[in-house]
C-alpha cells in the first residue's frame, strides 16, 4: 500500500518536472553592472538560450530590489550617439540565442530600493511565456568585456 502510493507520487513529480516549457529556457552568465551610489538605473546581462523546440517568449520582469524592471536595447544612431529604447519582448525561435551585454541589449534596472554593491546579488523575477522564471544575478565591477561605457546601461 505504502509501495504504490509512493510510486504514484513519484510518477507525478516526474510528469510535473516535465511540463513547463520555461524548462527549455538556459540562463548563463547573468550579473548586474556596478553602478556609482545614488544611481538611478542600473543594467543587467545573461545569455538567454532556447534549448527546446518550440519558441519561447519573455515579456519582462520584476524584482523587490527596484521599482520597475524592462527589457531595453541601445543602439549607435547616425550621428553616433548611443540611445537606447525599451523593447516589449524578446522572442526565441528552437535554438536560438540572444546575449544581454553592455552596448546591446539588457535589463534595465530601474530606482533601486536599496544599494547594491559588487558582492551583493539580485534575485529577478522573467515573465517567461506568461509564467515567472527565477534568476540570481550578482553585482560585479564593469569587466573588460565593457567596450561602450554608456553611463549606467
Ligand atoms: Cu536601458
């Protein structure tokens, strides 16, 4: 008796690890931009990967250490000032990558509830095919990866 409930049990957790289609999302690499104090936005980077075979949408973000997350892109303009706008979503086709980088596109951080210094961590929350995904992203000291130094993104 106890045998077969256990295995009925286990059969579920199975079938509920499967499920989620934001299990075929990998998130690699994610960190946020040290930002002098006072800042009022800050960034932050991943590389989102589609490792499954059905598109995969993220429509944004929130976290309790800001007021307002967003996804934003910068680009060069002409003139070559750098600029940036805010982007609803990024879409993934099956195997398709997008990396988050300084210069490109990223996560824009917005009115910091409390400072966050490098060392300290942010937990975020993605709106993944209008389910949440968890991320932890550290605060680090721009690298040299940091090409384009655009004051805070
Ligand atoms: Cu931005």
């Amino acid at each position: 008796m106890i045998n077969r409930f256990g295995s009925a049990l286990t059969g579920a957790l199975l079938l509920l690890l499967a499920a989620p289609a934001q299990a075929e999302l990998a998130i690699e690499d994610p960190w946020v931009r040290e930002a002098p104090p006072n800042a009022g936005v800050m960034a932050g980077y991943l590389v989102f990967t589609n490792k499954g075979d059905e598109e995969i949408v993220i429509s944004g973000g929130e976290s309790e250490d800001f007021e307002r997350v967003e996804l934003h892109e910068t680009h060069q303009r002409e003139d070559g000032v750098a600029t940036m706008r805010r982007i609803n979503e990024v879409r993934l086709a099956p195997g398709e990558q997008s990396t988050f980088r300084p210069g490109g596109q990223h996560l824009m951080l917005i009115a910091p509830r409390r400072e966050l210094r490098a060392g300290d961590s942010v937990e975020l929350s993605l709106q993944v095919d209008g389910d949440t995904t968890s991320v932890t992203l550290p605060v680090r000291k721009a690298g040299h990866e940091d090409h384009h130094r655009h004051q805070g993104h």
